[in-house]
C-alpha cells in the first residue's frame, strides 16, 4: 500500500512540475515576420525559449507557440 501512495505521489508532482515549464501563447499581425516578433518578445519578457507550433495566414498572419523555460 504505500509503494502504491509512494508512486501516485511522485506521479502527480512529476504532472505539476510539468504543466509550470511550458506555456502557450499566440500572436496575430498583418505578416509571419512580424507576428513571430511578437512571440519572440513575449518568451523575451517571460525569461524564455519558444517552439512555434502553429501558424496560419488567411488575411493576417496568426501564430501560436510554447514557451520553454
């Protein structure tokens, strides 16, 4: 029984420390260039790395990425 509490323990606190490292955060503008300077200045501000995962362009230019701490 405790191994079993030992283990959800560890797999609960390995999920919460997780979720705090990575944080999604989108930008549009009227380019690509420009709305991946906006992602850039958002991981610059919160002291981070950034991975885009996403981009579309219909008439403005959207992108979503992660920040990496």
């Amino acid at each position: 029984m405790k191994n079993i509490k030992t283990f959800v323990a560890v797999t609960v606190l390995s999920l919460i420390s997780f979720g705090s490292f990575a944080q999604s955060v989108t930008a549009s503008a009227s380019t690509l260039d420009a709305a991946e300077a906006q992602i850039a200045d958002q991981a610059q501000q919160a002291g981070a790395a950034y991975k885009i995962t996403g981009a579309r362009v219909d008439n403005r230019a959207y992108v979503s990425a992660e920040l990496i701490k």
